[in-house]
C-alpha cells in the first residue's frame, strides 16, 4: 500500500444506481474488470453500507499510465474518489488510511477482497 501511496494511488468507492443492484457474484466480475481495466496496483473489495446494507466496491488504485480514472468510467452508478494526502507525519497518516482500507475488507458485511498479483 505504500508503494501505490508514492506512485499516486487514490481510494475509489464505487456505488450502484438503484435501478442497478446486482447480486454479489456479478459485482465481483465487475470489481475484478474495473480494478484491471483501470490500475496498474489495486487492492480492492466488495462491502454493504452500514446504514442501508447497499453493496458497493472499494478500491485503492494506482491508475494506468496515461488513463485518469474519473468520476466518469463507472457506467453502473456513482463514484467517489478520495486522494492519499501527503501530511507532515506521513507514517501516521498512511497507518490511519492502511487501517481505514483494512476495516472495511474484514468487517462482517465485507466479502471478497482482492489484489493486483503486480509487484512495482
């Protein structure tokens, strides 16, 4: 993770339209092509919302050279981009993020988690 925080990595939530819920196993093809299609590093999961048990898909992503992963490449629904930022302590801040990204994947309403098998 701290090899895609120096290359630039950022973290997506990817959301479904409400006209748009697919069932877990369909929302894993499409985290698995989405994280491939778009990053050269990805670690990625499929998670439920605490409040409305809506299934989304969380990524930190260092995006392909020369292709902007936008708010726009995601035709299923929303997404949400958040950047890694650079603060004066940056071990604690990339600690708080490692965590942040860690308790979503072994929360209860997570459930698959994957990664790029690229190592940079």
């Amino acid at each position: 993770v701290y090899t895609m925080y120096e290359k630039g990595g950022k973290f997506y939530t990817l959301t479904y339209r409400d006209d748009n819920r697919p069932n877990e196993k369909e929302v894993l093809k499409d985290m698995r092509k989405w994280s491939k299609e778009n990053c050269i590093l990805f670690i990625s999961n499929i998670d439920y919302g605490d409040i409305n048990g809506n299934i989304h898909i969380h990524s930190i992503c260092v995006p392909k050279i020369n292709h902007e992963v936008s708010e726009n490449n995601w035709s299923k629904g929303f997404t949400y981009v958040k950047n890694i930022y650079n603060h004066k302590n940056k071990q604690r801040r990339l600690i708080e993020y490692i965590s942040k990204l860690t308790n979503h994947s072994v929360k209860d309403s997570a459930t698959y988690l994957i990664r790029s098998k690229r190592k940079e």
